[in-house]
C-alpha cells in the first residue's frame, strides 16, 4: 500500500473540477443490509459533480477500481465498513474506472485500485492497491482531522437507509430555479432567482445566504489564486485587494484566515472602506454559518475593533 496525506491542492481557475454539469438524479447506494444506512455511492461522470460539492461538507473518499478486480472489490467493501462507522462525516464514492475513464483522467489514475480523497473539490491523494481495515481507518482519520483544519467537518445523512425514504420537500420555485442555474454554472441567473425571491418575501434566511454564495462564486470564479495573493501581500491597505484574498481564503477552506484578514484590515481603516470590509464579512459569516465556532470568535474580535 501507497500512502500519502498531502495539503489539498489549492484552488485555482486552472485544473480545477468542472462543475457545471451537475445533475440531480439519484445516488446508486452500494447494497446493505435492509434497514442499515449507507454513506457510500456508486458515481458515474453525470453524478461525480455532486460528490465534489459534498466535499464542501465532509471529506469524500472515491476509490477507483474495477469489477473485474477482486481486489477492487474487495477493498470496496472494507472502505464501505470504515465510512459507514463514522456514520456521516465522511462518504465513499465507488467508480468503475473502465466505463468511466474522465473520472480516472481527471485523478490523473494510472492504476486500479486507487483511493483518492476530495476536501473542498479539491483531491487529496491517499494510497493505491489493497490495504487492511487497520490501514484505512488510521488514514481516515487523519483525513478527517485535515479536513476539519480546513473547515470541512460536517455530517450527512446516508445515500441510502435500507428503507424507504420519506418523500422530499420540494424547494420553493425561485430557491430551485437558482439551484438549477448553479448546476449549469450560470450564476448569474442563480444571483437573479434569489433576488427574486427575496423580494418576495425579505425575510426568506435561506435565500439571502444563496445570494451570498452565489456572489461568492461569481467574485471567484475567474480569479487566480497566487496572483491574488500577490497583490494582497503588496497591498495590505487596499480594500479590493484584501476582499479579494479573503474570498478566495473562504473557497478554498482557510476560513479563519479569510476572517483575520477582514477584522485586521477595519481595525486600521476608517468611513467607508472600513463599512465595505464589515459588510463583506458579514456576508462571509453566512455563508460559513452563523452558529459556527469559528464566526462566534471572529464577532468577539470585530466587536472589540469596532467598539
């Protein structure tokens, strides 16, 4: 067994995993025992958007094999056992890397079976070949803790519970509207939707946290991650350019940095710079979430630099 628990890539507008095909159609949940639940999925290219965008939730483990290999299917089976024992705060993604070889391209996999992690979209390269439930389960934790150090430490419910599962509650129209502009990467007309509905109804929580995150994507989406960088560091008392480094901090988990950057920047600034860097914190807050230990701490330290 290979192993390797490196940093997650940092995001950039180069290599990074497209998006824009998401669909919503159904998990294929690997078999289990009737009435047990599952966090693992059987992923194929229409469905492999929807795990990278888990991944913003809880670290995601694909593991790329074959049917035709016992050992893939095996080794399928003993990380079946490990991921359901954490009981939502990872998941499993099996892929048949023969009939689908753009996911295989897209890991860069050479060789059947491969293990590769996702945190935030971005791959996190684990082992390859067989390994023992001992081996994998020391690996998954120290996944875990990496993605907790970048934010990436929450829990979902299984793909499947061995039952059936009650009906879901449609979103309003709006909400799925700009749900389905995401999908197809057009965030613009997301930003639209949820303006919409939040005319209809200004007090609609979940619609202006998606604006948010909509203007999040939008301000990211073409942005290169060192020169943004860059022109932050030789920058520290510009405002675009430090509401610049703070958002791409926030998209590629480093969520205290992207607050300490904000907080810092309004205890040096005054008038209407300073108002700007609070506002676009406060929308930062959101999209993190409010109960979040990391934004409780971030409001103690504003309020001190504000008050």
């Amino acid at each position: 067994m290979t192993t390797s628990m490196p940093e997650p890539t940092a995001p950039s507008s180069r290599g990074a995993i497209d998006l824009g095909a998401l669909k919503k159609n159904a998990p294929e949940p690997i078999e289990t025992t009737a009435g047990t639940p599952s966090w693992v999925r059987k992923i194929d290219q229409e469905l492999f958007p929807e795990i990278v965008a888990l991944s913003q939730q809880v670290p995601v483990i694909v593991s790329l094999g074959s049917p035709r290999s016992p050992a893939s299917v095996q080794l399928d089976e003993l990380l079946a056992v490990v991921i359901n024992a954490k009981a939502g705060t990872a998941v499993l993604a099996t892929v048949d890397a023969e009939a689908e070889p753009q996911i295989a391209q897209a890991f860069q996999v050479t060789q059947v079976p491969s293990v590769i992690a996702l945190i935030n979209g971005q791959p996190v390269p684990m082992f390859q070949g067989s390994a023992e439930v001992s081996q994998i389960q020391s690996l998954l934790d120290e996944l875990l803790s990496l993605g907790a150090q970048h934010g990436v430490a929450g829990t979902v419910p299984p793909f499947s519970t061995g039952s059936q599962a009650p009906a879901e509650v449609p979103l309003p129209p709006l909400h799925q509207a700009a749900l389905e502009a995401i999908e197809a990467g057009d965030y613009t007309a997301a930003e639209i939707a949820y303006k919409h509905a939040l005319n209809e109804k200004p007090n609609d929580t979940d619609a202006a946290i998606g604006l948010n995150q909509v203007r999040l994507l939008i301000r990211t989406q073409d942005q290169d991650l060192a020169a943004v960088r860059a022109t932050g560091a030789q920058n520290p008392d510009d405002l675009n350019a430090q509401l610049a480094v703070a958002d791409m901090d926030v998209m590629g988990g480093h969520v205290e940095d992207a607050f300490g950057r904000l907080v810092n920047f309004i205890g040096r600034n005054f008038g209407d710079e300073r108002e700007a860097a609070r506002a676009r914190l406060v929308e930062l807050y959101s999209i993190v979430g409010t109960n979040d230990e990391r934004v409780v701490a971030s409001r103690q330290k504003l309020a001190r630099v504000l008050f």
